[in-house]
C-alpha cells in the first residue's frame, strides 16, 4: 500500500522509517515523502496512494477531499492531534477513513510552555544575547517569583494537566477552566468559571482545541477582563487569539508579556526557512517589534519521545485501516 505524507520534513522521514522497518516491514506499506504542503496545487502528488498522511497546516477542505477521493486515496491519516483543518463531513460523505494522533508526550508541549513562561519572565533571551556581546548589566531583566502567582490553564486535557503538574511543584496556585471537568485535574487545582480565571491568573495559559466555540476565545472584551499585567501563553492553536486585539492589549500596557508557539496565520511561515526573504504578514511583523513578545515556530510538540509516538500511532491506525480492524483513533469509519 502507498501512502503519500505531505509537510515531510527530515526528522518525520527518519522517525517513520525507523518504526517501519521496526514493525512494519512484513505489511507491505510504502511511505512517498512529499515536503509540500498539501493543497489544491498540490493534491495531484497523492496520485496512486490509496492513504495520505497530513500535518496540522495541510489542507483537507472539501475540494480536496473530493479529489483526493477521484484519485483512489481511502484514508487519511493525520499525524497530529487536532482537526480542525478537515471537514469531517465531506470525508463521511465520501466514505473516507480519518484517523488522528489522540495524545503525543503531551509532556512535551506542557515543558514548552513552561520554557516559555520562564524565559519571558526572566528575560533569558535577551540575556543571552547581552552576555554574548560583551553586557553584563542586570537592568531590565527583572522577573517576578513564579512560586506563589496563580496560573490559569484554559483546557484541562491531557496537556493542560501536565503542565498544571509542573506548575504545581514551582509552587503555584493553578486555576483551570475547561466545559468538561476531570477529577485529576481537581486534585491539582481550582476550577473557575472563564471570567474568574482571567481576572485571578497572572499568567495565563491556552490548552484547548480550536473549534466553532473557541475561535477568538481570546478577543478585546475577553482581554478587558483579564488581570492587568498578565502574561498570555498559546502553545494550542493560533485562532484561538484574535491578534489584533492581543497587540492592542500589548500596547496598552493590558498584558505585560506574549508567548505563541502557534499562529492564525502561520501556514505561510511555519515549518519553512524565511531567512532570506521578505514577511509581508504585517502583523506578524508587528509583533515581532515587541520585547516582550517570543514566538517559536510550532515546536512544542518537537521531542524525540512526541516523534516516535506520533510514528508509531499513525502507523497504526493505518494498520488497523488495512487490516481491517476497529481503530480507536478514527474520527470516521471506512464504512
């Protein structure tokens, strides 16, 4: 069986390989790295794969599911968790198999969002430039303890539970907001209803997926109610922010610190080397002036432990596709 994987990069080649000829080699899958992203342009690359393997910025609307489905592809394996980028219906439609990536080392994601949060606050960035160029001067690199402040965590899964367990053992009073309450992360923190949580947290943390509900969670009155002086952290999903409304509350003084790991936007950016040419994302670009802004290019996730664990679950769901079997991974059946 071909299986056709857009947005490949060297280290998915090398994790995929490597759990392939590991468990797979009897099964007869043959994996086509594609470095594209997959697209209305692109969607010809799938031509005789009967599975497409996908990223979180591939397109998976209904034109090219339709496509994709004319071409002979029955499954579509995401190697993520989210899926918001697919419309689910037109694959039940089309009678596609979609299988997703559940939960990856969600440890991974938490400890970034923790390097974040202590890199903003201790200003280690700029730091290290400083000390490279020869400046020792401590002035405007205060930071604040973080042991005693109070975290908000929106989204209480698998990721958000991990890092309300490490926030726990710095000491801070965890809060948590999510519609759907989990006793485990009872046991670490308060839930609070939205508002609660925004106006207590000095720092506040997103780990919920992006959907209907959750798009521009964070907006200007959302941001009218949060503590001021906060410091917001999105290692989730990049529209689970309106931009503008987050550089408003950055000037006016409103959050006093950003951290992204994810962009609305990012598709244009994210995943390829930029160095050399023009960004002409003007708000990305405007974000960029802040010094107390950092962005980082989706790599939360980026750990051998995650890679290994995001190999080894794609490959089998698509050995459960192929076989036949119940996959408890699948958002639809190939029924």
């Amino acid at each position: 069986m071909k299986i056709v994987m857009f947005s490949a990069q060297p280290y998915d080649e090398r994790s995929f390989d490597e759990v392939l000829q590991r468990d797979y080699v009897s099964r007869g899958f043959e994996l086509v790295y594609q470095k594209v992203a997959l697209s209305t342009q692109t969607v010809a690359l799938a031509q005789g794969g009967e599975a497409v393997c996908a990223f979180v910025n591939d397109q998976l609307d209904a034109a090219v599911l339709e496509t994709l489905h004319g071409y002979g592809v029955r499954a579509i394996l995401l190697r993520c968790a989210g899926f918001n980028h697919i419309d689910l219906e037109a694959a039940r439609r089309l009678g596609l198999f979609v299988a997703r990536v559940p939960a990856y080392s969600p440890e991974a994601v938490a400890e970034h969002t923790i390097a974040l949060i202590l890199t903003l606050n201790r200003h280690t960035h700029r730091a290290y430039n400083r000390v490279r160029e020869g400046n020792f001067m401590l002035d405007g690199l205060l930071g604040f303890n973080l042991h005693g402040k109070t975290v908000g965590l929106i989204g209480t899964g698998q990721i958000g539970l991990a890092t309300a367990r490490i926030l726990k053992g710095f000491g801070c009073r965890v809060l948590g907001y999510d519609p759907y309450r989990t006793a485990e992360f009872a046991a670490l923190g308060d839930y609070m209803e939205l508002d609660v949580l925004l106006a207590e947290s000095d720092v506040i943390s997103l780990h919920c997926p992006l959907n209907d509900a959750t798009w521009h969670l964070i907006d200007a009155a959302r941001l009218a109610r949060v503590k001021r002086g906060a410091m917001l952290v999105n290692t989730s999903r990049g529209a689970l922010i309106d931009t503008h409304a987050v550089i408003a509350a950055l000037k006016s003084r409103c959050l006093s610190a950003l951290a992204i790991d994810v962009y609305e936007q990012e598709s244009q950016l994210f995943f390829h080397d930029r160095s050399s040419d023009i960004i002409d994302d003007d708000v990305f670009t405007r974000l960029m002036t802040f010094p107390n802004v950092i962005v980082t290019g989706h790599q939360g996730f980026f750990t051998t432990e995650a890679l290994r664990e995001i190999a080894e679950t794609t490959l089998r769901n698509l050995d459960c596709y192929a076989s036949g079997h119940a996959c408890g991974n699948a958002l639809t059946s190939d029924s």
